[in-house]
C-alpha cells in the first residue's frame, strides 16, 4: 500500500511579510483548502488533499516562524511533528542578493554545527516544479535557484540555534527575492503557490545526495547541480555550506569534523558525494577530504559537477 505524505506550510500574514501572504490568497483560489481543527495564533489551519491522497496543511501566522522560534517550536512539534516536510514561505533581500529569484534553502546554522534534517529528494522535487512552472508562466527574466543552508532567526533573535534540530521534520525556506517589484509578482506568486503541493511527485531518477561546501551564498555551480541529471541519475542538493561560515565558524578547529558529521547525520539517506569550491582555503579541503575518506564516498572539486558521469562513485 503506498504511503501517504503530509507537507505543512507556514505564512506569516502580518504587514512585515512581503510573499507569504499573497501566496497563501493565491493557495486559496487555485486548490480546494478546507479547514481542520488546528488553530495557530487564532487562525484556523487549511488544508488541500491531492489525487494520490498525500495532504498539504497552510498555517497562517504572525510571525515569520523563525523569527520566533521560542514561540512557533512547541506548536510546531505538538501539531506537525510526524510530517514528511515542512516549509517557510517568506521573501528574501539582501544588499548584495540577486533579483528576480524563486529561491529555495535548508534549516541551519554553520558556525554552531546546528543543521535541521534535509530531504534532497524533496528539495529536488520542489526546484524542478518551480522551474517548470516558472518556464510555463513565460516568466523569462526569473530564475530558480538554491540558496547556502542557514536560519534568519540568527538575524531576528529567533531563539538558540540549537533549537533547529528540535524540530524532527526537514524544513525548508521558500522564497521571492530580492526587491520590493518582485515579491509583489503576481506571477511569480502564483508559481510558488502552484508548486508547493509538487514537493512529493518524483521524476523516478535514482538521487545522488550531495554535501556542498564553499562558494558564495547564491553558488552558480551549486544551484546548476541541483539541476543536473545524467543515466537517469541526479543530485540531491540540501546542505550547502558557504565559505564565509565555514570560516566565520572555524572549521578548521578541533570541533570541525563533528560539526560536519553532523551535518551529514542530518541529510536523509546520507551523502553520496562532497563538493567542494575550488576557492576553499586548503584546511578546509583537507576536512572533507578526510569526510569523504570515512565514509568511503568521492570528493570533488565544484567543476566535476558539469561531468557527473565521470565520478566514481560507490555503488
């Protein structure tokens, strides 16, 4: 009997949202949601069951959720602890960030090692869907694309970061980005709400699951792998680990290599391979070298991701 999955959605519907509350109006008129008896902040949560029976929830909140982590935790695991996927649907800017993005990124915090659990396949499902609807809404000058893994309740005074692992469900980020014509994109708001119920349909490719490492927040040659497919083969890309918190978070100290085990205790069905930008620092390199060396997996350099085939990896 096939297994029924369960996704729930997260939407702060205040005024410091700029995406969320739009897409969850446009979740509204394209699927059928009814309501459920769980209620979050005083609203009642939603939910759309597809054709294969698989149930998608829609929390509207006050917050952004992990802006206050303290506060949406416990709810989160008394109502949605045994789900398939989890995901924060929020926007994104930064002063240096790239416009005219659907972007997509896991739960975590590089410095303190603290990495909430990741499904690659998942993830893929939900890039591919975008993009595929990005491409039908002729939406030309978007892109999609994965984002270095991270947690805005760093930023936001969310709480500890040692509570990301306290939410046992792979938590994603799902955003609009980066300025104020884009997160107001009537188009490209609809293309994530149309996508969110994507996140369990497979394209039957066997997934090889990828540890990245380097590189700048919005990696090209990450984001590209996340799209590479070959022999009926693909990456799985969750975790990625940026330059800039690999050595704002001294991984070449003593506690590095437990961090990284933790990281890829964290990814669900383990890694198949590293990937490593060709600009990381030596000591670095060595790490998940010697990461790869203990699991018996290839590490390679961010160019071989353009040559799949060529990897030898373990069968």
């Amino acid at each position: 009997m096939k297994s029924l999955k369960k996704a729930v959605f997260f939407f702060c519907v205040e005024a410091i949202e700029h995406v969320a509350g739009n897409v969850l109006n446009a979740s509204r008129e394209i699927f059928e949601l009814t309501e459920t008896d769980i209620e979050v902040d005083g609203n009642r949560v939603t939910r759309y069951t597809d054709r294969e029976g698989s149930s998608f929830y829609y929390v509207p909140t006050r917050r952004v959720v992990s802006h206050d982590y303290k506060h949406y935790l416990p709810v989160m695991n008394e109502h949605f602890s045994v789900f398939d996927l989890a995901g924060i649907i929020t926007w994104h800017e930064g002063e240096n960030a790239p416009d005219r993005v659907l972007t997509v990124h896991t739960t975590g915090d590089v410095d303190s090692g603290s990495f909430g659990p990741a499904d690659p396949g998942y993830m893929r499902n939900l890039l591919l869907a975008l993009e595929r609807k990005r491409a039908e809404a002729g939406m030309n000058d978007f892109r999609v694309t994965t984002e270095a893994t991270h947690w805005s309740g760093m930023v936001y005074g969310g709480g500890s970061p040692q509570m990301i692992p306290e939410f046992n469900v792979p938590l994603l980020d799902i955003e609009i980005g980066s300025a104020p014509e884009s997160w107001a994109d009537g188009k490209a708001v609809r293309v994530l709400a149309e996508s969110l119920p994507c996140v369990f349909e497979s394209d039957g490719r066997r997934v090889r699951n990828l540890l990245c490492a380097g590189g700048v927040h919005f990696e090209p040659s990450f984001a590209a792998a996340a799209f590479q497919e070959w022999d009926n083969c693909a990456f799985g890309v969750s975790h990625i680990l940026a330059n800039q918190w690999l050595v704002s978070g001294h991984y070449e100290d003593e506690s590095g290599p437990e961090r990284l085990e933790a990281c890829v205790k964290s990814i669900a069905g383990g890694i198949d391979g590293i990937a490593f930008h060709d600009n990381l620092k030596g000591v670095y390199k060595d790490r998940f070298r010697r990461l790869g060396e203990k699991y018996g997996i290839p590490v390679v350099k961010h160019q071989a991701l353009r040559r799949p085939e060529t990897i030898a990896w373990k069968e």
